[in-house]
C-alpha cells in the first residue's frame, strides 16, 4: 500500500475513533447557537438595562448564560480540541521526519509541496469551517476564512503527505458537521 494511502487510512481511523468527541461538541455549539437565537430578545434587554455598567452587564449575561444552560466552553469541547490537537500535532512531527517517496493522485513524491493540493486543502478547510454550527453567518466568512488561509501559508512549503493528512481531517470534519446540520434541520422541523 503507498504512504498516502496509509496516511489516509491512518487519519480516517482515528479521528473516526474521535467523532464522539466532535459531534458532542458540534451538537453543543448548534444548541447553543439556536438557544441564543431563541433567546435574543431577553438577552438585548438586559443590555439595555445595564447599558451604563458593562461589568454588571457582563455579570448578568453570565448569570442569563447558566440559567439557561448556554456553555462556550464545556469539558467535551475542551477535550475534542484537545485530542484533536494532540493527534494533529503528532501526525505532522510523524509526517515530518518520515521518508516518503510515493506517489498519489496527481502528486508525483508526496515529500514535495504541491500547489494543486495546498488550494485544495484550503477550500476544503474553508467549506468545514463555514458548515460549522453557525458558519454560514457572514460575520462567521472571516472566522472561516483565516483557517482556509493559514493553512496555504504553512502547506506551501511543507511534503504533500501532510497536504492528505490535513485534506483527509477536513473532509472528515466537513462530513461531521454536514451530519450535525441534517440533525438539527430534522430537529427544527420536528419542533415546529
């Protein structure tokens, strides 16, 4: 089997093994999304009232937040960023000092940077970003944005096997959060 291939079948198993921990933490961001959608109304009052006291604002915003069970930062979100960051940063130290020498798709030595695969990479990184639970937002097109970018500026210059690597994790993540979305369309549906 070629080394693209087993980097892609290496990357499907494991962050297959973690979807838990990201459809936990994407389905927490889209509840959160639509409860804050819900609750709106409630929340531009309270800045209303405390329109003159920012901290007491953010105070009663905090309070408003746990009442109604808004977390940003819970423990599975916390522990799919850090599995995600462990695996992504071993995966690229692994690529990194490995000797690779074959070929796949149109790469002709995946230890050689590729343009084709850095732009694809990056749209890739780009569509996972923007169908994130609240991606399709346009204040959220810069959030998605950066990420598409940085990762042409760092695989520009890096070997094509982390190009399949970092391609294979977002299109993993895309499927996730295509997924994500099905559920809550169903969701909404059902609750109305």
């Amino acid at each position: 089997m070629s080394q693209a291939l087993a980097i892609v079948a290496f990357t499907l198993v494991v962050r297959l093994l973690l979807l838990p921990f990201g459809m936990k933490s994407s389905l927490q961001m889209q509840n959160n999304k639509m409860a804050l959608q819900r609750l709106k109304p409630e929340l531009e009052a309270l800045k209303i009232q405390y329109k003159g006291e920012p901290m007491k604002l953010q105070q009663q915003t905090m309070a408003f937040y746990k009442k109604h069970n808004i977390q940003f930062f819970s423990k599975g979100l916390l522990a799919n960023m850090a599995s995600q960051g462990v695996f992504g940063f071993g995966m690229f130290q692994a690529l990194q000092s490995m000797a690779l020498q074959s070929k796949f798709l149109w790469i002709a030595n995946i230890a050689k940077p590729d343009i084709l695969l850095t732009f694809v990479v990056s749209v890739l990184t780009f569509t996972a970003m923007l169908a994130m639970p609240g991606g399709a937002e346009q204040s959220s097109l810069l959030l998605a944005l950066i990420p598409a970018v940085i990762s042409a500026i760092v695989l520009i210059s890096l070997p094509s096997a982390i190009g399949v690597y970092w391609a294979t994790s977002s299109l993993v993540t895309l499927g996730q959060n295509l997924t994500l979305h099905g559920f809550a369309t169903n969701k909404a549906k059902v609750n109305i």
